[in-house]
C-alpha cells in the first residue's frame, strides 16, 4: 500500500508545542520505518487548517481519489483538518473506500466503524480547541481594551514591555518624535524633511525606504501619542505614558489641514493620482511663481513632477490645467450620460426578473431531483437489509447515488446564495459611469473630479506629459468602444443589452 505523508505547521500557529514540519517529517520517516510503509512522498504546507481551502492538502486528497496512493500518514489528525468540512472530506474517503488507511505516529487508529468513530471525535477536538482558543484571544482582547491597552505592536516611539503587559515611552526614538512634531508645528520642517529625518533614525517603511509623505500624515496624526487610540471603529482612552501634548497635537492638525488644502493659496487636487510611467516614483506638486521684470508682473502656476528617488528619471514636469484636462478626457471616455443609463437599468430590471424565475425553477427541479434521489437510497436500503441486494452492489449503488446528492445539494446552494451576484455590481456600474459623465462635464471641481478617476480606473502613470491609465473591468469596454462614445456625443440611444455574453462589474 502507497502513502503520502503530510505535514502542516500553521504559520499563526498558538501552541508553541506542535512540532516544526522538519521534526514531523523526521518523525514520520522513524514510524514509516518501523511500520514498513510505503511512503511516495512527503506533502509540506505551512498554513492554518482552521478553515477549507489549503492548496497542498487538495492535491493530496485529489490523488487519493485518483488511486495514485491508498493511504495518508500524518504526525496527528489535527494536522489534517480542523474544521468540519475537511474532516468531513477525509471520513466519507474512508466510506467510499477511496482512503484505506490512516497512519499516525501519536494516534491510534484503524479502518473500522469504531476507528473512524474516534477519528472524528479527534477532528470535533480539534475544531474545539480552534474555537476554544479563538474565544479565548477575544476574550483577552476584550479585557486589554477595558485596561486600556492598545493590543497590537507598539507605535514608533513606544516599546512594548512583555512582562508588565503595557506599551512604554522609548527613551531614545521619543525624542525625535517630539522634535518632529514641534518643527512642524513652527513651520521649520515639513513632511518630505520629517521623513528623511525619520529615515535616518530607523524609522522606514518594510522596503527600506523613507515614508511616503501619506504615512508621514499618518504619523503626524496619531492620537496614540495624546493617550487615545482607535480599535475596530471605537475610540478607547489608553493608559500608556504620553509624550505629546494636546496643544501641540492640535497645532500639528491645524498645520495640516491647512497644508492638505492649501500651500501658498493653491491645492494640489491630484497629488497621489499617478505614479511615474518610467521609473515608477511618486508625483509629486509645486506651486511656482514667475516673474517679469518688464512689466513687474507675476504668473502663478502648479505643476507636477516625478520625484525621481527610485532611480535616475528623464521625465519632466506637466502643469495642472493640462492634467486635469486629461483627466477629464480618461472619465468622459468611460463615462454614461443619464438617458443611456436610465434605459441599461431597465434592462437589468426585466432581466433581474427572468432570472429570479429562472433561478427559482432551477431550484424546484433540484429539490424534486433530490428527494427522488432519497427515495432510491432508501429503496436500496430495504434490499440490502431484506438480503435481496449483495453487499458490494449496494456500497457501489449507495456510493453513487450519495455523490448525486452531494451535487445537488451543492447546486441548490449556489442556486439560492448567488443566483444574481452580478445584478447589483452592474448597477453600481452603471451609477458610477453616470457620475462620471455629470463629473467630466461640470467646472471648478478637481477634488471631485479626482475621487472619481480613483473610481473606474487604477494605476494612473505620467509618461512624456501624458497620462495613462488602467481602466477597470467595465470601464475598460466603455472606454474601448469609440462608436459607444460618439454616439453618446450625437444623442443616440444605447444599444439593446450592452453586456450580453459577458458581465462588467465594478472591481
């Protein structure tokens, strides 16, 4: 009899105890040794099995069922599931006879009524102990944040003492906070230079690199530093020690919103749009003023650049009136005038009905199959039990006509839970094309006009003073089909079913 051996160490693992995989696997050869088995090869995963869908343990059971092996060995049958659906799965492959056998260095077990029995009491144990312990860390949360304590790793500027369960002021790193905060508020440093000066003293992003000037915000505007702290939408008052004052918190803020909307009287109300198409870096804005000794007048204009901090750039500047005409022309291209609209909802109205009838007869016609399919078992039973029906024609037969079932059971699911997912993305679809279209047309709004490129399109890029975009899916075809467009410009009316034979959802 071939084997596979399994082993699994769950990367969040909280039961220090469990072997790594290297001594599973170590284990498993000295069992197989001494058991004579046949082990083709061992199967190694690092996932939690709390939940279905590990990738490796799929394609073991997958050749299980295609008869490439017979049998699994494993360290313990928590290794193998802990949920019910997967434990499920390995107890009806031993009904089915699929699976003829498992092997366990630390268990008992045997290919019997009584062994399987004991086998799913060790899969129910270990569901409990997940859930068991998932209770446990959510009682332990509940309690920290009654304590007022922020349960997650410890801000810049704080360490996290172990033994006294509470987040401390690091002596060292606070200092550049405070100093940081201070400069900024006097208007001696701004955000480019707070994260540079950050950088220099360990604080980074995971790449390397010094922060972007949005962490940096972030940074300037954490509340940890007065004493608060936010954990699942809720505001809790933290214990920990401060070292930022409140007056010079809200200084910080008052800087900032001012900063966010306005520098020297103008916005930058594309600032975090694009990226460069050439190097990658981040656009970046400035305000400049030119001035013309002539005629002592002056011209104020906003232009955007790549920082050029990834690597060497040839990319030059683009002025802002330029980009948000651009921009305008990427949303009208993608976009749906009202009337279009109005008549695509229609559309999905009538067909929302068809198919919630569709579906609904789909669901009787399964349900009727189903209960046709019980009256077999149930006939097939009878026979066997009057001994009228062999004992290996009736495994054969039941095999068959449970897998049916466990189809349409399926099918029934899927039926009555997704039977119009694409319904409600496709209007929000069509809700957004519409905006777009009021957007791109009305003046004096590029705050909103750049909330709603973000919307149907990703991955902006400047490149030659030209800027590009990856629609998303939907947009991508308004914007693809140039008959679509002009013929919105003339007035005529969509075309009957736009998305049929294929959907386009808002991704």
């Amino acid at each position: 009899m071939k084997y596979i051996a399994y082993c699994r160490k769950s990367t969040d693992e909280k039961d220090r105890q469990i072997l790594s995989i290297e001594s599973q696997i170590q284990e498993i050869k000295d069992f197989a040794q001494k058991q004579n088995l046949e082990v083709i090869e061992f199967a190694t995963e690092a996932k939690t099995a709390k939940v279905p869908g590990r990738l490796v343990f799929e394609q073991v059971l997958k050749r299980i069922e295609r008869g490439e092996a017979q049998g699994i060995v494993s360290w313990h049958p928590d290794r193998l599931a802990r949920n019910s659906v997967d434990g499920g799965r390995i107890i009806y492959l031993l009904d089915t006879g699929k699976l003829i056998d498992l092997k366990f260095p630390s268990f008992w077990f045997e290919n019997s009524p009584q062994g399987k029995f004991v086998l799913n009491m060790a899969f129910g144990q270990s569901k409990y102990y997940v859930d068991n312990l998932s209770e446990n860390v959510k009682r332990g949360l509940r309690q920290q944040l009654r304590n007022g304590v922020w349960p997650a790793k410890s801000p810049y500027g704080y360490i996290y003492n172990k033994p006294a369960k509470k987040h401390e002021v690091d002596p060292i790193k606070s200092r550049f906070i405070k100093k940081a905060f201070q400069k900024y508020a006097d208007g001696e440093w701004g955000q480019t230079q707070i994260a540079d000066v950050l950088f220099e003293h360990d604080y980074k992003r995971k790449n390397g690199k010094p922060l972007s000037l949005n962490e940096v915000v972030h940074f300037l505007t954490n509340k940890f530093y007065i004493g608060l702290f936010k954990y699942n939408g809720e505001w809790h008052e933290g214990k920990h020690e401060q070292f930022i004052s409140k007056s010079l918190f809200d200084e910080v803020q008052r800087k900032l919103s001012l900063n966010k909307k306005v520098f020297k009287g103008h916005k930058f109300s594309f600032l975090g749009l694009a990226k460069c198409g050439e190097c990658g870096a981040s656009i970046t804005a400035e305000h400049k003023t030119k001035l013309y000794k002539r005629t002592r007048g002056k011209v104020e204009y906003i232009y955007y650049r790549c920082t050029k901090k990834l690597k060497p750039c040839t990319q030059r500047y683009i002025q802002e009136p330029e980009l948000e005409q651009q921009l305008r022309k990427i949303i009208s291209d993608a976009s749906l005038p009202q009337d279009w609209a109005e008549q695509w909802n229609k559309w999905l109205d009538r067909d929302e009905i068809t198919e919630r009838q569709q579906t609904g007869q789909n669901i009787t016609e399964a349900e009727g199959e189903t209960k046709r399919l019980d009256e077999k078992l149930n006939t097939l039973l009878d026979g066997y039990l009057d001994g009228t029906i062999e004992a290996g024609v009736y495994k054969n037969k039941k095999n068959e006509l449970f897998e049916n079932k466990v189809q349409l059971q399926d099918q029934i699911v899927k039926l009555q839970t997704q039977g119009s997912t694409w319904l409600g993305p496709m209007r929000e679809f069509i809700n957004i094309a519409v905006i777009g279209d009021k957007t791109a047309r009305a003046k004096n709004n590029a705050d909103e006009l750049c909330s709603v490129g973000k919307n149907i399109g990703s991955d902006y890029f400047l490149t030659n003073r030209q800027l590009g975009v990856r629609y998303k899916m939907g947009f991508a075809e308004l914007a693809a089909n140039p008959n679509s467009l002009s013929e919105r410009d003339r007035g005529i009316g969509p075309p009957s079913h736009p998305w049929e034979g294929r959907i386009l959802p808002v991704n």
